[in-house]
C-alpha cells in the first residue's frame, strides 16, 4: 500500500490473520518470564506500533484499547494503564505514519523512539498521579532497546507483504 | 457535522475521526484506570479478561518449568544424598522442639483457660506454589496456581517456610494474586518479640519494610523479631514477619524511622501456604462502621486495621 520512494514495488495487502497472528506471539513474549530484565522491550508495543501505522484501516484504536486492557490484566497492572498508553501510540503512529514511512528503516527507528519514550511516560506519569512511588530511570532502557529492534521487526513483519505475485517453484523464497 | 450537505459515499467511508475516537478511548481508559485504582470495583472485568490471559501465561512459563525439571533430572546422585542428609539433620534438630510443642500446647491451653484467656485457633492451609512475578514495576506481586476453583479466597495470609510473605488480594477462577509484603503501603499489624510492644509494619516498595509510628525512644533494636499480633484478625499471631535492620533516632522528628526486612523469601519463587485463618470477628471494627461505604469488603491496602492496631 505505501510505496515509499526507496521501494519501487508495490507491496501486497497485509492479511489479517498475519496481524492477528504477530500480535498474539508479541503477546507470548511479553508474558515470558523475563521481568528481571529491565532491557526487554514491550514486543506488544512494537508490534502495535509497526501495524497501526502499515494498516491503522484495518488495525482500528479498538484494537489497540483491548491489547492494552490484556496487558494490564497479565501484567498486575492497573486496569486502563497500558490502554491509555496503547490508545495513545496508537493515535500518534497512525497520524505520523504519512511521514514516517517515506524514511528507510534506519531513520525510522530515531522517528518511533520518542514515541516508545512516550509510551513509557505516560504510564509512569498516570501511576504518579494516582500516588505510586517513580520506579527509576531504568524503566526507559527498555524502550531504547524497543526502538534499535525497530529495524528487524520491521523487517520482519514487512516480508509477507513482499511475496511476488506468481508462486515460482525455483525461487527460495 | 451539520456544515457537510451530504454524506460521502460508502467506499470512501472512515469511521468517525480518529480524535474523537481518540479522546472517546482515552477517556474510557482513564475512567477504567479510576475506578480500579480508587475503589476496586473491577474484579470481575480482570476475572474475565484472566480467563484469556491465564492459559497464555502458563503456555509462556512452560519454558522455564521445563528446563527447572530438566535441571532437577540431571542432579547427581550426590546432591540428592546430600539434600536428603541435610534436612535429616534439620529435622532431627527441630525434633525436640517438636516433642515438646504437644506438651506446651496443653500447657498453654490450660494457663489459658486460668486466666480466662480466649483459646488460640488452629491454624489449616492449603499448599500452592507461585507461577510467576507481576511485571508492573509499581507493585510487588506474585499469582499463585490455585486459584477460585481450588477454594482460595480475597484476603486469605500467605505464608513460606520462614513466615509471612504477604496476602491473597484477587482470586481468578484458576489463579490468584498475591500481594507481597514489601508492596507499597501493605501493612502488617505485628508485634516486637523481646518487649511485646505492638505496631505495624508498612511496605516501602523497594523490598523493604518500615515500622512506623514509633516513638524516638521507643525500645526497638537492630535485630528485634518481629511476629504477627493477630490484632487485624486477618493474620494468625505469632508468625515471622520481618528483623530490624536499622534504627534511625533523630529527635528533629517525632517518630524514629526503623526499617526492616522481610523474614521470609517474598521476593523468590516457590512453594507457599494460603492459610484458612478465620477467627470469629465483627465483619468490622465498630468505629469504622458509620464510612463502611469506602472500605471493600475486605479492606486491601487495610489501614484502618493498622491504626487500630497502634497502641
């Protein structure tokens, strides 16, 4: 759909069930048992950024609201504390996406960075609002390793979309 | 909306604009997050949303069991022999303690009954280990594998080897979440074993806790045990609850600030005790009957309990 200037093909539509699907495992390896390491970065968020900027037609705020309120369930969060973070990255990517997407992967990692910052900043502000203790600085790692991933994510989430047109036997891929 | 004439045609249709459906979510968030936060009042949405949840949590802990069993397989021999020796030694060490606790039971039981004391309760429990840690970084948690279905309730003292480790907050069908000591605020009525002052003790959210409402001259020491009164009701008395690790006397203030640690492994996994402690009470302390409309049913964060507590 979005022919950026440094592709000169253009790309099938994204499958739903492709979405679905990445989302889930995002969700998998969210919930593995990796909460000693502040440096895992919150796959959700980086597979819910990539999507509602590719396909925010199809990948609604809805979407992003539910994921969020499952985060919260699955994490001992409070309730609607992912959700407003997800809603809001949702809004952001999406109204950015024209912009960011005519950039090469590379620049596009520095372009979603802030936005990952924001991610982060938003729970920990709602949190001190509502009269928890600031859990350190350590917390913004994460998202600084979410935004180098950016580039393999990416990639990765992108290749189905480059398949060619005709199924031929010899090619590997 | 009333400036356009008409309508676009359906193949160009959006969906309303993406700012009100923006403002329309963020405000259904922070509406959620309210009513969670200040009163509680979603557990039945968690118990929903966990139904999903529970069994992609436990599919994403497989991989860990499988390699902690893989490891135990492989242990020698020799470790085994040695485990084994050891807690041989350890009960043979416990054993006249043991011998002696049926003896001392009739014993207190009888002193009891002279002095026309209420007779201690009987303390069951019910055997759980711990599935995993919450993720938040702004609280300490644990979820247990039992949960409803098993007979775990809200409110229930959870306890290790060594002691207390914390309380049942919220019980799913398959699971429940376990609110540690050392979260933020959690407070413990208890009482100091050398001088038999009570307090209570309040968690700091670092994986310490503090004694507050002490007095500068108070008569606490580094190394003081700390047990649980059972003065809340909640908490079965006489159960490790925490040592001092340090007392600050600053006569600047009015209370000295005492920090203390948690006697048992709250921040470690492993097996646990959900005990069925549930002695005889008033549903509420007659003072906090005329605002009972604030408080849960069982009060989570229980401050009223702590104050009452306080001599």
């Amino acid at each position: 759909m979005n022919a950026s200037p440094q592709t000169v093909r253009i790309l099938r539509p994204a499958r739903p069930w492709f979405i679905l699907i990445s989302l889930l495992l995002a969700l998998f390896l969210n919930l593995l048992p990796t909460r000693q390491w502040v440096f895992m970065p919150d796959w959700v968020m980086l597979a819910l950024c990539f999507w509602s900027m590719r396909e925010w037609r199809i990948f609604g705020m809805g979407y992003a609201f539910s994921l969020g309120l499952v985060m919260d369930v699955a994490n001992g969060a409070a309730l609607g504390q992912h959700a407003l973070a997800y809603v809001l990255l949702h809004y952001a990517a999406a109204s950015l996406s024209r912009r960011i997407l005519q950039f090469p992967l590379k620049q596009q990692s520095l372009h979603v960075l802030p936005l990952f910052f924001g991610v982060t900043a938003v729970q920990i502000l709602i949190r001190l609002v509502a009269g928890s203790d600031f859990p350190g600085w350590r917390e913004f790692i994460s998202p600084l390793v979410a935004a180098l991933l950016w580039m393999p994510v990416a990639f990765l989430l992108i290749a189905p979309q480059y398949r060619p047109d005709e199924r031929d036997d010899n090619r590997p891929i | 909306m009333s400036a356009l004439e008409q309508t676009p045609p359906p193949f160009f249709r959006r969906g309303p604009a993406p700012l009100a459906v923006l403002i329309f979510y963020a405000a259904l968030s922070v509406a959620l997050f309210v009513l969670d936060m200040r009163f509680h009042a979603l557990g039945l949405l968690r118990q929903g949303i966990s139904i999903v949840t529970d069994p992609l949590q436990r599919m994403a802990q497989s991989p860990l069991r499988l390699a902690s069993d893989g490891m135990d397989y492989f242990r020698t021999i020799n470790a085994l022999r040695e485990d084994n020796r050891a807690h041989q030694a350890a009960r043979l060490r416990a054993a006249p303690d043991l011998a002696r606790l049926a003896q001392l039971e009739a014993e207190n039981a009888h002193l009891r009954r002279l002095l026309a004391l209420r007779e201690r309760d009987r303390v069951s429990g019910q055997a759980a280990s711990i599935l995993y840690a919450a993720r938040d970084p702004f609280s300490r948690r644990v979820y247990l594998d039992k949960g409803m279905q098993h007979g775990l309730r809200q409110g229930q003292p959870v306890i290790d080897d060594a002691g207390i480790i914390g309380q049942v907050t919220q019980v799913f069908p398959f699971s429940a979440e376990v609110t540690l000591l050392t979260d933020k605020d959690q407070a413990v009525p208890v009482q100091i074993l050398r001088t038999g002052q009570r307090s209570v003790t309040f968690g700091l959210g670092n994986g310490q806790m503090e004694l507050r409402h002490m007095p500068v001259n108070a008569d606490v020491e580094v190394g003081d045990e700390l047990v649980t009164s059972g003065l809340d009701g909640i908490y079965p008395s006489g159960f490790p609850v925490a040592t001092v690790t340090q007392v600050e006397r600053d006569s600047a203030y009015a209370f000295a600030r005492i920090l203390v640690v948690p006697r048992a492994a709250v921040e470690s996994h492993g097996m646990v005790m959900a005990l069925d402690y549930r002695p005889d009470m008033e549903p509420r302390p007659p003072e906090a009957k005329e605002n009972a409309g604030q408080n849960a049913p069982v009060p989570r964060r229980r401050t009223r309990a702590g104050r009452a507590a306080n001599p």
